[in-house]
C-alpha cells in the first residue's frame, strides 16, 4: 500500500522565493497543479521570472515539509538490479534501469576521459547502479552522494561503493579532485541551485566536466499537458529549466558549457506515457513492476514514432555538459 508518510500535512509549510538565477521578485503566474505521482495533499503554483524567464515552483515547501513528499514508493526508490529468478516484470524494470545506465556511460565518456586513478561523484546517485558500471568499465574511482538511507545501504552492500548518507553541503570533499561529476535529475531539485553549482565548480579537477541531465520544459508535450505533464513533478522539482536558462544558470555559476542537447537516458516515450498516465488518474506510485508490461509494450510497438518525434520536438529532457571555467 501506498502510505504518505505520516508528517504529511494537510496544508504543507510553505515559503516564497526569489528568482533562483537573477533575484528577481517579479513573476508570473503560469499554472497551478498538484502531486500527480503519490497524490499527496497540496496545490502548487508554478511561475516564470519577468526578467529571465527562468520557471520554478512559487511558494515552494520548506525543506522540512518536503521531506513529506518522498515516500517509500518514490519511483527512484523501486529501482533495483534483478536476478535471474526474479519474476519477468522484475527483470523488465532492471533491463529498463540498465539500459538507461549504459546511456549515461556512453555520455559521461564522450566528454571525460576516464580510466584508473579517475575520481566521479554522482549526486543524488540513487542505488548506484550507474556508479557501479561505470566503474567497473573504466576503472575510476566512484563516490556517490545519497540522501536516501534505504538507497544508500544498498549501494554500499551491493556494489561496496563509497556513497555518504546526505546533502552535498554535508561533505567536505576536497577541492578539485574530481574529473566528472554528473547529476542525473537532480539539479531541478536543489533548494540554493547556485550555491550548488558553485560548490561543484570548486570540485571539479582541471578539465574535469559536469554532466546534467534534467527535464526539458521547452519540450512541446508540456504545453499540450500543462498540468499533467509529469516532468513538473510537483512539489520535488523546484525548478523548470530550459535549455537557455539553464545555459545562464550555469554559467553564472562558474561553468563554461560545451554541449547542450534536447534527449537523455529516459527512453522516448517514458514522458508522454507517464503524462498520459497522470491525465487518466493511473500512476506506478504503488508499485513500479505493475508498469512493466504496458510500458514495454508500448514502447516497442511506437518507439520509431517516439524516436522521431524526440528529433523533432526533443524527449521532455536535456544533457548538458559543463567544463568549471567561466570562458571557453
Ligand atoms: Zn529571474
């Protein structure tokens, strides 16, 4: 059963901010939704800055009442490698998660080099199956960040990987002993996103890179969901960037970006299929495995639609990559 987490709030504690990219109080109203995926109390509005354009959640949950938001059935928290025993929706959802772990590998490699004596830090790095595989392909050191208890234990046991229990403000790691560091939709989530960035920027070695992968809120499927596009992922997501506000963002934070594009590890059609499941009420908040079959049998029957259709309009997320260096 799904169970919110008892601190949940009927009216969560709310607080209202400034523009997290240029400090602006002047925004507009665009929608309001609600916790599409668990279905958890609250409306919540989402604006864009007069002056940037940059979009976020306005009043966004404190972080204490957000805390609420994150049940045991979060998705990212269902995720899990199978075993050949495993029942096949089981082994579905692993071949899912595996495939989208060989898609950021092949990115991250693209743009750093890696090898033996490398260092990685993934945030937000979930149960580390990404970590894991990278690892074991290049040889590079990985260290993860983990807020999750749950995940957290299970990368350590499964994987031993070195993963810290917490927030990246948490840790002191030290300064420039990176060569990559990724956050896989992650960024959307920070509370003080430029004190982020700023803080990674000091962690990347020279040449290092930063590799993000975040929603797309240009993608046309938000427009013609509004609401139920389930990119917005409200309450979690704090803020919707687009390809030229994150650009800005990032590079106001010390980073010099070399690619940018519209795509990611999220298979084509895992957007619009969640979107459409959020407009007719259905969700894989329960238990994700239940989707398995529906997922992977649309996806195989209109994945050459979908893979024209991310040419096109782009997949609902983006990849961008990111050197620590305020000029090209
Ligand atoms: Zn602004």
């Amino acid at each position: 059963m799904t169970t919110p987490a008892p601190e949940c709030a009927a009216e969560p504690t709310v607080e209202w901010v400034d523009c997290y990219a240029c400090g602006s109080k002047d925004h507009e109203e665009l929608l309001w939704s609600r916790d599409r995926l668990h279905r958890l109390p609250g409306r919540f509005r989402v604006v864009r800055c007069r002056d940037c354009d940059l979009v976020f959640l306005n009043p966004r949950l404190t972080r204490e009442a957000i805390l609420a938001y994150y049940p045991p059935s979060y998705p990212m928290n269902q995720f899990r490698p199978a075993e050949p025993a495993d029942p096949l929706r089981r082994r579905l959802v692993a071949r899912h998660l595996a495939r989208m772990d060989r898609i950021k590998i092949r990115t991250v490699r693209r743009h750093a080099k890696l090898g033996p004596g490398s260092r990685v830090l993934d945030v937000g790095c979930g149960l580390g199956s990404f970590l894991a595989e990278l690892s074991r392909r290049t040889g590079c050191r990985a260290v993860g960040v983990e807020p999750a208890p749950v995940p957290c234990r299970f990368a350590r046991e499964k994987y031993g990987l070195e993963v810290h229990e917490g927030l990246l403000e948490d840790f002191e790691f030290e300064a420039g002993s990176f060569d990559a560091i990724t956050l896989w939709h992650v960024l959307e989530h920070q509370f003080d996103v430029k004190k982020t960035l700023g803080t990674l920027a000091g962690l990347l070695a020279l040449g290092g890179k930063l590799v993000v992968e975040s929603p797309d809120f240009s993608d046309p499927l938000a427009r013609v969901f509004g609401g139920f596009w389930c990119n917005l992922e409200l309450p979690r997501h704090l803020i919707h960037f687009t390809p030229r506000t994150i650009s800005r963002v990032l590079e106001d934070s010390g980073f010099a970006v070399e690619s940018l594009r519209r795509g990611g590890a999220m298979p084509p059609c895992s957007v619009f299929l969640a979107s459409l499941f959020a407009v007719f009420r259905a969700t894989y908040d329960r238990d994700l495995v239940k989707t398995a079959y529906l997922t992977q049998a649309v996806w195989a029957l209109t994945w050459p639609l979908f893979a024209l259709e991310g040419v096109l309009t782009g997949r609902g997320v983006m990849t961008c990559v990111a050197r620590a260096g305020s000029s090209r």
